[in-house]
C-alpha cells in the first residue's frame, strides 16, 4: 500500500501524473497527518473493521476497507465536505458515502481510542514539573465548545450564554509531555467548565500524586487540584501586589499554553470548528466524531510540536 490512496482514481494517467509533481503536500492538508502517521492508523483501522465485519450477519466484502476509505473519513473530518463533493471526489454516490461513513467511523474511534489513556501514579511522578512560586504540576486541562444547529427541543440547555448560540462542550487533560489523556465531550452547552470538571471526579476516578496541580484557566474554580491565575479581586485576599499578579499569571500561562496548542489542533478538523449541520442529529454519533477527532488532534501534537514541557 502506498503511503497516501490517490482519491481520483478515476482519471488518466497524465493528470494523474500532473496531480502528484504539483500537490506533493496536498494528502497532509486534506488529512492533517504525514504519510508515516496515516499508515499507521490505517492498520490499527484495518484490524478494527475486518474484525467487526467477520461478527455482523451483513455480508460485506473486506475489499472495501482500504486506503481510499480511511482517507474518506479523516477527509471528511478534517474539511467537513458536503456528501456530493465527496462523491465527486471518490466517485461513489452520495448514499454510498453517508453509508461508509455512519458504518466505518466507529471503527475509527474504536482503533484510536487507545491513543488516549490516565497514566498510573508512577508515570506521573516522572512527568512531575516543579516550580517555586506554582509548584508541582502534573497536567493542564482546558474546555472548548462546538457550534451546532439550532435544535428542534430542550434548545435552552444546548444554548451558551458566554459563547451566546447552541453547543455542545467538552473537556480534556494533558500531561506534561503534551498527549492526551482524557476527553469527554457531549455535554451541553449551558454547563459551566467547573461543573462538567467535577462531574468527571478527577481525584476519584483518575487519580492524581498528592500536593500536585493541574493548570488551568479563569472557566475553572481556583480550588484543589486545580490552581488559576489570579484576578484583581483576589489581590487583597492573596496579599500580593499587582505586579507580582502580573508576573504569577505569566508565568502560570507560559507552562499552560501547551493544552491551547491541542484545542488548536481540534479546530483544525472543520467537522468540529464549523456549524455541525449533519441531517439527523444523533448524540452518540457526534462522541464518537469528537473522539476521532481528539485522537487524530493528539497524533498531530506528536509529531509537529516538541513532546515534553
């Protein structure tokens, strides 16, 4: 297998020919990763969906699962096409390619989920960051919010009053060597990010070292484990002066801004970042495109950027 599908296979061989001399790094903007990295996803998909498709009652050939499929769906991710332009893309028809992607986007996220994981304690204390004025650290943690059409019932508790239209919110942690290791997403855009954090029970369910911090920014209490930076009301209560505000939040910000290089990463994928507009709006669908898309964003992190703080 090549290491990217040509998606015209439909077209001679001289624009075929043109179509690689002029677009060498089309495939890594069309799917956001580089050719190592999508060979790599392709063969934890593969064995995901042969492996399903040999327990369904549904006779479908295991030909149909191939390069051109794997790159369908994370190009459909990534620019969040509509159905025709796809089927102009592949040439297959619009209900084909609904089809595919509603069967074979599970086994992606079913492929990639193990990307994203809570490390035990031990591998924390290696990745434990220490500074006199923050003090220990393990991890950083952030919330974004999605776009999504108006919807038909509830439209009250999917309406943000910060980000002021319908959304849905999700959360996510990443340690100090910058991957991943936990997201959820699906909850409703009314939450407020400290009421989704305690909902997840951090130090309960996903235990940290003691005496240790996760950064955060102002959308979260300033309570343990989490430490924010300060605000102007707090001055008189912290016994600090402006400038020593100034410099705290600075440099609390400066070990923070990683977790905003991820939630960069997820906007770069369209099905997320532009107004979600898919026909039938089905919760449970929309996790599993949230988690591909986490997966994918944190595969992206580990290649482009530098890989500890």
């Amino acid at each position: 297998m090549q290491p990217y599908p040509h998606p015209f296979h439909r077209i001679n061989t001289i624009l075929r020919v043109i179509y690689e001399i002029i677009t060498d790094r089309l495939p890594t903007e069309l799917v956001g990763l580089t050719p190592t990295t999508f060979e790599e996803v392709y063969h934890q998909f593969e064995h995901v969906a042969i492996q399903r498709l040999s327990s369904t009652k549904t006779r479908v050939h295991t030909r149909i699962i191939d390069g051109n499929l794997l790159f369908l769906l994370v190009h459909w991710l990534r620019c969040y096409p509509t159905y025709r332009q796809l089927s102009l893309l592949f040439g297959v028809r619009p209900k084909q390619i609904s089809r595919y992607i509603r069967r074979f986007l599970p086994d992606l996220a079913e492929s990639l989920k193990a990307e994203i994981r809570w490390p035990p304690l031990a591998e924390f204390d290696q990745q434990l960051c220490r500074h006199p004025e923050i003090g220990c650290f393990v991890e950083s943690i952030d919330g974004t919010r999605y776009r999504i059409q108006r919807p038909g019932k509830r439209q009250r508790i999917y309406y943000s009053g910060k980000t002021k239209y319908h959304c849905l919110a999700s959360i996510y942690v990443i340690n100090n060597d910058r991957k991943l290791i936990l997201f959820e997403s699906g909850f409703f855009g009314s939450y407020h990010d400290s009421r989704i954090f305690s909902s997840l029970q951090v130090g309960l369910n996903n235990p940290i070292p003691p005496n240790t911090f996760i950064l955060d920014d102002r959308g979260f209490a300033n309570k343990p484990p989490i430490i924010t930076p300060y605000r102007k009301n707090e001055l008189p209560h912290a016994g600090i002066t402006e400038f020593q505000r100034f410099l705290y939040n600075k440099t609390l910000s400066s070990y923070r801004v990683y977790v905003e290089h991820v939630t960069h990463e997820f906007k770069l994928y369209k099905v997320l970042s532009n107004n979600y507009h898919h026909e039938i709006f089905n919760l449970n669908f929309y996790k599993l495109i949230s988690l591909c898309v986490a997966c994918l964003a944190n595969k992206r992190c580990n290649d482009f950027y530098v890989t500890s703080i």
